[in-house]
C-alpha cells in the first residue's frame, strides 16, 4: 500500500481510540459515584434505622403520662425529636387493646438529614401486668388454716357455678406458703418454702424456690383531701369525718349505701353486722389510706361482679394497720364480691361463707373456713404497670 492510500487513516483511528477510552472513563466514573452514593445512601439508612430504635428505647424509658388517657383504638403522636447526629425520630402510641388490661403498639419511624436515607419505621409492643393474676399474691407469707376452699370461675362468662368452677385459684407468695385443712384447686408457688399440713390439698401442685418479683408498687394517695362529709349520706349508727377520713358503721340496722365511683378515706370499719352496700354499677373505687376492718359486718356488692368493686391501700405508715375482711355466713349476711389490693398491709380473711374475687397482700392469713372463688375477669382489668413485651420489636415492611 502506497503513503497516499494512508492518509487519513490515523485520525480516525485516534478519534475511535480516544472515544473507547471516554466512554470507559465515564462508565468507570460513573460507577464510582454509584457506589459513592449507594455506600452513603447505605449508611443514611442505617443511622435512620438507629434513630427510629433509639426513639423506641427512649419511649419505653420515659413512658408518657398521656398514653394512660387512651382509649381503645386511640393513638398518641409524640412528634419530631432531633438526634445531636442530625437524625430524628417520631414516635406514635397506638392502644390496641378491647378496654380491658392495656396493649400498645409502638410505632417509630427515623430519618436523617440527607435525601437519600429515606425513613426506617420499626415497631414494638407495651403490655400492662395483670394486677390479679393469682387468686391471693403477696410480697411476704401466705397461710392457709381455715378449713376452706379455693377454687376459680370467670364472671364475665357467667355467674359462679359449683359444678363449673375451675381449676385456676392459684396462689403465690412472696416468702413462704402454708396450707392445712384447705382444699387449693390450683397451682401453689412460694419464693422459699412450700409447707402443706394437715388436710392441705393443692390439686395443681406446688413449686417451691421460684424467682422473686419486683415489690408491688405502693399507689400515692388521691390529691385533696379525704372524701367531703357531703358524699357520704348521714343515719343512725354512721359516722364519719371529713377531716380525720374515719368511717365507722355500728349496729345490725346500719346500712350506709355509696353511690359515686371513688372515694377515699383513712379506714372504714363495720361493727355489730354493719352493712356498706355498693350498687356496682357504676363501678366504684374506695381508697384507704390506712384500714379496712370488716371483721364486724359486711361489704356488699349489689351487681354481684367482682371486677365492679375495689379496695385499694395508699401511701406509706411507720405502723401500717392489718386488714380485715368476713365473707358473710349468717342469717342475712352477703357473700363479698369485690378486689382487695394492700400491698403493705397485713390481710386476714375471717369469713366463713363465699368470697368472690383477688386479694394482694403484704401478708395474708385465711382463718374463717370460707370459701375463696377467684374470678379470673379482674386479670383482665386495666393495670398501673406496664412491660415491653419480649419478641415485639419489627421491622415494617416499605421502609
């Protein structure tokens, strides 16, 4: 081939050459700023996700008040919360429970600052802890001497059925159990020892040695005073003081009868078949700051629904009163109908007839011969305390 057949042919080839390269360049360029930005879209993502769980974390520890106002099917926003990494997160409290013992979704969603994280949602659950869970709980001893019964029914299913009743008044203490001349149909547990003596009979077995829990929370006295002399109906043998919160009922006649759903005082005490009737319906709270002492009459729920009536202890005593409790057995005496809860109190059932309901207790002593039924709907009324429940924590999908 001749010089004149060959010109022009370096040009073009050096132009192909240099495109091949540009195009190489950019695709490896081009590839490079991909993985650049997959890279930090990946780490966006990544502290998104630690924010929405450091959102989650924060909840849980500092629980709002406010989500004790919801309702069933309601939701609480907590908003925008800025990271110092310039994250953020925002948590919503979803109830999701029917109205009975608390469940809550907890929905946190967390982003960062950059376009590329998007936002990471993850979820978890809160429960409340049944209060009554067991038939008696205590935090101290559990005795058992009274020549009685225990046994279980669900009174959201139906009254109370011999025939029916069922196996669940199980029983826990918080130091030691002792059962004699008692039939228990359920489980007996106890933190150190379990002792049956004679004629005790825990047809679900017992366990002895079992893990402690955490003290039952004391609750704070209501705010403003014992309950005004006003919501309290005056007669014969019924006295009572606003200012000191005592009421005392005295005399077979003496029936005083509470219409409202709370209230609060310093000790109620029944004497001489005394009678306090509460209609049940609405439901009633009655606060004591130091006593119950019904060993001389009775309590007496018109509805017949545990879950209806409630006795609570407050606050704290350097010399904290027992309490007392008689499950009617006479001529014109009321079987009890309703929840105990003392948690540093001292309770001693005296009664030889029905009692209907739960009792926690610092210490509990049964004594009269009477029979316990444990209603298994006050496990499902709604509780102070709270838990995160174990497994709950997801990732939603499309984050």
């Amino acid at each position: 081939m001749n010089a004149s057949n060959r010109q022009g042919f370096i040009l073009p080839t050096v132009i192909f050459a240099v495109t091949i390269m540009s195009v190489v360049a950019v695709v490896a360029l081009s590839t490079a700023t991909d993985e650049r930005r997959t890279s930090r879209a990946s780490r966006e993502s990544t502290l998104a996700m630690y924010a929405a769980e450091a959102g989650l974390r924060q909840t849980y520890g500092a629980w709002p008040a406010g989500a004790a106002a919801l309702n069933p099917g309601d939701s609480l926003d907590l908003g925008w919360t800025s990271l110092p990494n310039k994250a953020a997160y925002r948590a919503v409290i979803h109830r999701v429970d029917k109205g009975g013992l608390q469940e809550y979704a907890v929905v946190v969603q967390g982003r960062r600052t950059d376009p590329t994280a998007g936002i990471m949602t993850i979820q978890g659950a809160v429960g409340a802890v049944p209060t009554f869970r067991y038939a008696v709980s205590t935090d101290s001893g559990l005795y058992l001497n009274n020549g009685g019964m225990f046994d279980g029914y669900d009174s959201d299913r139906g009254a109370y059925v011999a025939a029916s009743a069922d196996s669940t008044a199980d029983l826990r203490s918080g130091v030691d159990l002792y059962i004699a001349q008692t039939l228990v149909k359920g489980v007996g547990s106890a933190v150190t020892t379990v002792t049956l003596g004679t004629s005790g009979v825990v047809t679900g077995g017992t366990t002895a040695g079992i893990a402690p829990v955490p003290v039952r929370d004391i609750l704070p006295c209501p705010a403003g005073g014992y309950t005004p002399t006003a919501k309290v109906p005056t007669g014969p043998g019924i006295s009572y003081n606003a200012v000191t919160g005592v009421l005392t009922l005295n005399g077979g006649p003496t029936n005083l009868t509470l219409t409202d759903t709370a209230y609060f005082f310093r000790s109620i005490v029944l004497t001489n078949n005394a009678k306090l009737t509460l209609p049940g319906n609405p439901r009633v709270n009655i606060v004591l700051r130091d006593s119950l002492n019904a060993a001389g009459g009775n309590i007496i729920n018109q509805s017949n629904y545990p879950p209806a009536v409630s006795f609570s202890s407050c606050g704290t005593s350097a010399t904290p009163a027992y309490w007392a409790l008689s499950s009617g057995s006479g001529p014109g005496a009321a079987p009890g109908y309703f929840s105990v809860y003392a948690p540093n109190h001292v309770v001693y059932e005296l009664g030889g007839g029905d009692f209907y309901g739960a009792v926690v207790a610092w210490i509990y002593y049964a004594t009269g011969g009477g029979r316990f039924h444990y209603d298994a709907a006050l496990a499902r009324q709604p509780s102070k305390r709270l838990e995160v429940q174990r497994g709950s924590w997801a990732q939603l999908p499309g984050s």
